[in-house]
C-alpha cells in the first residue's frame, strides 16, 4: 500500500517545524530503549494525558516525515518490497506502457515475471529513475561544452 501526502498548509508546516525540533531534542539527549511521549489531545479535557512508549528508530522515521511537512513538501510513504505492474511504473516515471517494456527488453529495467505479468520492483524504479537523471546531466554538460567550442570557434 503506497500513500501519497499533500504539501502541508503553512500552520500544519509551522506545527511540524515545532514538533520536528521537540522529536530530535529528545532523540539526542536520550541513551534509553525507548522514549516516553506524553501526547495531550485538549487542553479542557480532564483526564489524565496519555503516554505512549515509543523506540527511537520510529521517532526518527516520525522526524523525518515532520520535517518534510516543514517544508512543505508531499510525501510518497512505500512498502520496501513493493513490486509494481509495467502500468503502475509508467505512471511513476511518467512515461507511457510501452516505453516501460521497450525499456525492460532492453535490459535497462529489471523485472521478474510472475506467470506473464511484468513485475518491477519499486527500488528498481528508483535506480532507473537516478540511471536517466545521471545520463541526462552528462548529455546536457557535452551539449553545453560542445556549444561553448562552436562559440569560440565562430
């Protein structure tokens, strides 16, 4: 299950930036297992506060996540071992089906065949994805040098 979160509005952006620093503050003054975190729900309730014990690595994922919304920038959150359809990594490359297998025949994109559906692993689509950013920059530093020569030499 992938979920996709919005940009946050500016109070929920001002609310993570807060909550982000009161996360890392706890996380870098404690050597324990786990960290206590009272969470009070309203301030007019009368009951008593509740207390959840959580362990540092899920604080530090929460961190994380609260300093994206700081930024206000979305979120993808994703299984580690998510597998995608040729239909679903087209839409995440934002290219069509077919480019997608041309690019799997090619042996540009890894995938598994599960009966004859393509399957394409989710990490696999991040390391494509990186592949073409790194080949598109190196085009575009010849291209840039290859004008500055035509430049000099007219």
């Amino acid at each position: 299950m992938t979920t996709i979160l919005e940009p946050a509005s500016e109070i929920e952006a001002e609310m993570a930036g807060a909550a982000t620093a009161c996360l890392v503050a706890a996380l870098d003054h404690s050597n324990a297992a786990t960290i206590r975190i009272t969470i009070q729900v309203d301030q007019s309730a009368q009951s008593e506060a509740p207390v959840l014990v959580v362990p540092p690595r899920a604080l530090r994922f929460f961190a994380d996540v609260l300093r994206q919304m700081a930024k206000r920038e979305p979120m993808l959150l994703v299984p580690q071992k998510l597998e995608l359809t040729t239909q679903q990594a087209a839409a995440f490359l934002n290219v069509s089906r077919p480019f997608v297998i041309k690019e799997i025949e090619a042996g540009r994109l890894v995938c598994r065949q599960v009966n004859r559906h393509r399957r394409i692993a989710f990490e696999e689509l991040t390391r494509y994805q990186a592949d073409q950013k790194l080949r598109s920059t190196t085009a575009l530093k010849t291209l840039d040098a290859l004008s500055l020569e035509l430049g000099e030499a007219l």
